[in-house]
C-alpha cells in the first residue's frame, strides 16, 4: 500500500518528483568525489615516490609530473642542471635569503644495480635516493633514527656550504679527454688590467694527446704559458715558455697547474700565479696574487655532440690581482688591480667563438657562444652552435641569463698583430629571456689580431678593449650600467 502510494504522488507531482531526483543526485555525486579525493590524498601519502615537506618544489623542465612519481619513462633519464649552483646561489644565496629558509636537494627513488661481490656481480635492481640530513630536518621531512646518528658527512657540508677551497677547486678542476685526441687543449686564462691603457692577457694551456693512464704517455701532449703585454703606448710584447708532458702536473679534483718554473695554485680562494716566459723584449717573470670577489662567478657548461666537446667555467668573473711584473729589468708592483679568470677545454679543431666579459659601475656581464664543427654521414662539415646567452651578475651573484641569437659587427679599423688585420668599430646584441629584454653596444678602443693558421682552418682571432653600455628592464625594473671589457671573435683573412 505504501510502496503504491508513494508511485502516485511521483506520478501526480512529475516537476517536484523530478526536482527532487535531480537534488538526490548531486549529492551522491558529491559524496562520490569526496571520498575519491580522500582516498587519492591516502594512497599518496603513502607513496614513496613523493617528497614531502616545504613550500615550493623544483622538478627538471619538461618533465611529466606522473609519469615520473609512478616511475614511468618519461621519467627517466632527467636530471637538474647545475643543482649545485641552484642550491648555494640561485635559489639559496643571499638574494633571496628573506624569502627562502631552506633548500633541500633531493633525490628521489633512482633504480641501482647493486653486486655482492665483484667476482661473481649478479645484479640486484634496488631502489636509493639521498638528501642533506640538516636540510631535509629544516623542511620536516627528516628521517626517524632508531638507532646511531643521521647527520651532515663532510660531503653534505661540501654539496651546501663548501669552503673557499672546496668551491673553487669544484669548479676550476682540470679534466681529461674521453679520447685520445691531439686537438684537445685545456687552460686556465687570466686578464689583469694595471693601467688605462695597460693590461695583460696570461694563459696557462696543457694540450695535444694527453694522458695520465700509467705508463703515463709523454710524447704528444704538453704545456705552454702564454702572457701578451699591451703596454701604455700601444705596443704588444708576447712571451711563451713550453714544457714538455714530464714537465707537466694537474690535478682532476683541483686547481692547481705546474707548466715547467710556471704555476697556478688555489688556496682558501686566492690563485697564486708564478710565470717564467721569453721573448724578444726580454724575460717576464709574474709572481701575482688574483682573489675572485664573493660571488662573482659563473658554473660550469659543457657542449657534446659526438666526438666534440666545449666545457667553459668562470670562477673569477670579478677579482683583484695584487703582486710583482717585471719584464727584462723593468719591475712593477701592482695592489688591486681589476682582473678576470675563466678555464676552458675539449676539442678545439675548427672551433672559433663569440666571447666577452666587462666590468661596470654595479653589474658585471659576460656572454659568449661556440661554433664548432660537426662532419655529417656524407662528409658535409656542419656547423654546430651553442646557444649563445648573456649574463649579468651583481654583488649577490647570478642576477638573470638571458638568450641571443647573433653579435651585429659595424665599421672596419686597424688591429694590431698582423699586417693588413681589420676590427670592428662597434657592435651591439640584444638579449630576451621571457619579458626581460636588455641591449648591450660596445665601442672597439683597441684590437689585437693573432693568425691561426692550419690546412682547412685559416682566421685571424682578435682580442679587443672597449666601453660597453647596457639597458633594459629584468624583473619589471629598468636596468642600466656603462663600463669597459675585454671581447674576442674570429674574422676571415
């Protein structure tokens, strides 16, 4: 009786009845997503592929969020570059040091083979990750101990917070080529400003087949300290030393360079530079202390593609040279003096680059780019390019790395060096980086021009001082700043 009842009034009251059903549904409908969602937040909660703790994470560009937490192939292979320089400076150095409290480097569920023994390795597929038990206990995400200690190892401390000695040894470490190669070249380069129109270029370069496998290999590879002179009245004097590989000493986890009576040691941040050269205006000999100024450097980039490689680092993009020149009898003592520190190496055959770096009154800047060569399957020599960028840095550090397609060249006047040589007058260049936009001009005030000549390579390199002046905005403000630089590139005969 009831059940009929209950049919007539729906039938009778079709637009309340169907009210009523429509009301009855949404809320079931909720309830559904309700708990869908509760139980979702459950099953990640306990999910080991996420990280927990702090407010903001950073994940490699490009990546796809799920696919990495479940393990999936797009995941792989991804990777954050320079973690390092994002974990001390980027995100956690002194510019945002009111906004950020920590930074914790994380890593997350990476498959590992691991053997027993090496005699008899079969392989088990386990699952590691690793994180800075200090930074990870600051987010809320360290571990519970039950037994012993979980602290900072001294390589935690390094990865965070690494002594002078320990970050300029990172980044200024020598290497050794992945093949025996006899365009290889690797060297240290400093330029040291003691006068208007008076500065030094000094390279320490080790090159050719080089090789510390034991029996270390002795033939085919070297040492040559190179130091050019631009004195007051315009004129170049060059000076070189060779040695040979015996004569030779790096060191892969630091610094430090021996190139016959000439070397670089790096201690507590402070390069100590000894060079004994010669040439026609006589015997120089350089006893200098360079200090790179707090935060003022650029980490390490590489570009690889098949057999070539470019790796560029700059741990002194601003420092100070304090110490003794002397050339034949000629002494000069110098005390602060405006200098500049970048290594390079890899494989250097057909390779030429757009390069600059300069001082001005609050920012430093620097860009560059490489063209190298690459021989296609049919011989066709291609040219391969590295994305050309430009950044500026400032007493807090890195302030913004902007991207730039091309270096517009104007005017023609003498270089020095070489007969007949030409260099720019001017150039300018326009960087962009989402909505920050900046432009750099620089007048040429001085050029020297070097040939390098081999059978299918023949450019003329040339090395130029001149006063730069940039504008822009970055970060919604206006950006200007004047000064002067050195700036290199390559010109046909």
């Amino acid at each position: 009786m009831l059940l009929t009842l209950a049919f007539r009034h729906l039938w009778v009251r079709k637009l309340r009845s169907l009210f009523l059903l429509f009301g009855f549904a949404i809320g079931v409908g909720v309830m559904v997503v309700l708990l869908s969602v509760g139980e979702a937040m459950v099953d990640q909660s306990r999910d080991v592929s996420l990280v927990g703790g702090g407010e903001i994470t950073v994940l490699p560009q490009g990546i796809d969020i799920e696919a990495m937490r479940t393990g999936g192939l797009g995941g792989m292979f991804f990777a954050i570059d320079r973690a390092r320089f994002l974990t001390r400076q980027v995100i956690g150095g002194p510019r945002h040091a009111a906004l950020v409290r920590a930074v914790a480097p994380t890593i997350e569920g990476k498959l590992l083979y691991v053997c027993k023994a090496a005699a008899e390795c079969r392989p088990r597929a386990v699952r590691a990750g690793g994180e800075i038990p200090s930074r990870a206990a600051a987010l809320g995400t360290g571990l519970n101990v039950g037994r012993g200690v979980w602290r900072d190892s001294p390589a935690d401390s390094a990865y965070v917070a690494p002594t002078s000695q320990q970050l300029y040894d990172e980044l200024d470490r020598f290497h050794l080529p992945r093949t025996s190669d006899s365009a290889w070249g690797e060297w240290h380069y400093f330029n040291v400003t003691t006068g208007p129109d008076e500065w030094w270029y000094i390279t320490f370069l080790v090159g050719g087949e080089v090789s510390l496998v034991p029996p270390r290999r002795t033939r085919g590879w070297g040492g040559r300290l190179l130091v050019t002179h631009r004195r007051p009245d315009g004129r170049y004097d060059r000076f070189t030393a060779d040695a040979p590989a015996a004569a030779v000493r790096f060191d892969t986890s630091r610094a430090d360079l021996s190139i016959g009576r000439s070397t670089v040691r790096q201690r507590d941040g402070v390069y100590h530079l000894i060079a004994r050269a010669a040439g026609a205006a006589g015997d120089v000999r350089l006893d200098l202390d360079l200090r790179p100024l707090t935060n003022r450097y650029f980490p390490a980039v590489e570009l690889r593609k098949e057999e070539f490689l470019s790796g560029y680092v700059v741990p002194g993009l601003a420092a100070t040279a304090s110490g003794r020149l002397c050339v034949a009898s000629r002494c000069a003592v110098i005390a602060d003096a405006p200098a500049y520190h970048d290594h390079n190496w890899g494989v250097w055959r057909d390779v030429t680059w757009e390069w600059g770096a300069a001082r001005g009154a609050t920012l430093n800047l620097l860009y560059g780019g490489v063209y190298g060569p690459e021989r296609g399957r049919e011989g066709v020599v291609a040219a391969v390019t590295s994305p050309f960028f430009l950044t500026l840095v400032d007493s807090l550090g890195v302030r913004q790395v902007l991207r730039f397609g091309r270096v517009v060249y104007e005017g023609v006047q003498p270089a020095a060096g070489v007969a007949g040589a030409a260099a720019p007058r001017r150039f300018t260049l326009v960087a962009t980086r989402g909505s920050d936009s900046v432009w750099l001009s620089v007048n040429v005030e001085h050029a020297l021009a070097t040939e390098m000549s081999a059978a299918s390579f023949r450019r003329l390199f040339l090395q130029m001082r001149g006063r730069f002046a940039l504008t822009g905005r970055m970060g919604g403000a206006e950006v200007s700043d004047t000064g002067r630089g050195f700036f290199e590139t390559y010109r046909t005969r």
